[in-house]
C-alpha cells in the first residue's frame, strides 16, 4: 500500500517517528507492520489481506513527537491468489 506522509513528518535526525499499518479483522484492528518516518513524500509497504477475493480495510497510525495520529481515510483493497493486495493512496 501507498500513503501519504504526515503533516508532521520532518527531516530531523533527532526525531523518532515511525508509521503502524493495521487491517480491520473480524477481532477488531490488527498490526500488520511498522516503518520509519524519514520525511519522504509518500511511503509503500507490502501488507496482506485475511481473505483471498475479499476487501479488506486498512489504516495508517503515525506515531510523531507531537503526538499519535490516526488516519481521517482508511483505504480498500482486495488480492487475488495471494497477490499484493491493490488500494488507492490514504492521508495520514
């Protein structure tokens, strides 16, 4: 998936922010991955979808020094034979 970067996201090596990618289970919102915030424009990480045909839902946490952002847009995505799951690109 594709995301935009925070609005806090800075080029600053003393900062130590990063962005968790959840997808919305039966169970409620599971972590799928963490990545480093390093002032990029947007950011691609492979996730995985819980079922092969089916949407699925993701969202994007970013986790900056001024505080614990959720994303306003969580986006859509659906893989076929364990393909890389196809969604559009989110805010965060």
């Amino acid at each position: 998936m594709t995301f935009n970067k925070s609005f806090y996201d800075q080029d600053d090596a003393t900062r130590n922010e990063f962005y968790t990618v959840e997808r919305y289970d039966d169970a409620g919102w599971v972590s799928l991955n963490s990545i480093s915030a390093y002032n990029q424009d947007t950011y691609t990480t492979e996730v995985s979808t819980q079922f092969d045909g089916s949407e699925t839902e993701f969202r994007v946490i970013a986790t900056m020094d001024e505080g614990i952002f959720i994303s306003t847009e969580n986006g859509f995505g659906i893989s076929f034979d364990n393909d890389l799951a196809v969604l559009g690109c989110m805010d965060t």
